[in-house]
C-alpha cells in the first residue's frame, strides 16, 4: 500500500498531459484513470488509520491494561500536520465531485510530491508492489466501471 502514492507521483504528470494535449476518447480515458487512482487513494488513507490504530495496540501489549499515556507532543509540529493530511486529503475524495476533479488532484500531487520521498520505499520489493497496485487498480476500476461509476459512464 505505500507504493500507491508513488504511483501517483509518477502517473498524475502523464494523465494530465494526456488530458491536455489528446483528442476526446483519450482524454475521457484519462479522467476515468484518473479517477480510478483516486480511489486508491482512498484505500491508502484507510491503510494509513489501520496503520496508526496498529502502532496503538502494539504499545498497549507493553503497557498492559493500565492506562495508556502517550508522551507529550506539539501537534503543530511538521510530522503531525503532515501525517494528518496524509490521511484526510485522500478522504476528501470520497466526494464524487473531487474525485474526477484535475485541480484537486494537482494539489494531492504537489502534496505527495512533496513530502513522500522515494527513499522509504524498497526497491528490493518493487514489482511484486507495483504488481500488487495494478491487480488492486484493475479491480477498483472494474467495479468501477460494473457500477457504472464513471464519469464517463454518465
């Protein structure tokens, strides 16, 4: 599931290329991509809470049942702020308007341009993620386009 930003790091510049410079099909093509990219998205903010409530757990195994007391933090510091948008930004495309949105998904990518580096991600295991990502994006986009979700479907 970490590779999903970095997918769209790299695929949000030539979708919108795509967008900008093709005909009608490709273009309509590609906000469906585009599309189906977001609701990956939405399934990393949700690995990213499952994530945070595991890190929760794991410290209460050490703390036992007594009470949990977390150490004090600034929550205006860099790493909170930016782990809250980790999460919150990708969930904001559960409004369908958003989602199919190129602006809104302008700012994701100079967010997750900005502060996901490609150092944290392991290249040892790359193309058993980027082949786990694309069996993941070929079956939301499937259902997708099943449901007649869209937007080109409309």
């Amino acid at each position: 599931m970490q590779i999903i930003p970095h997918i769209y790091i790299m695929l949000y510049p030539i979708l919108l290329l795509l967008y900008l410079l093709a005909g009608n099909p490709i273009k309509t093509r590609s906000i469906d991509i585009l599309y189906g990219i977001n609701i990956l998205l939405c399934f990393f903010a949700f690995y990213q809470v499952r994530k945070f409530i595991g890190i929760l757990q794991f410290i209460r195994t050490f703390k036992g049942n007594s009470y949990l007391k977390m150490p004090a933090i600034s929550y205006t510091s860099e790493f909170v702020l930016v782990q809250a948008a980790n999460v919150l930004l990708p969930l904001v495309l559960l409004i369908p308007v958003c989602r199919r949105s190129m602006v809104y998904s302008a700012l994701l990518f100079t967010f997750f341009f900005w502060y996901n580096s490609f150092t944290n991600l392991s290249f040892s295991n790359f193309s058993f993620s980027l082949a786990y990502c694309f069996s993941l994006f070929s079956a939301t986009y499937a259902l997708l386009w099943l449901l007649k979700k869209l937007p080109s479907q409309k």
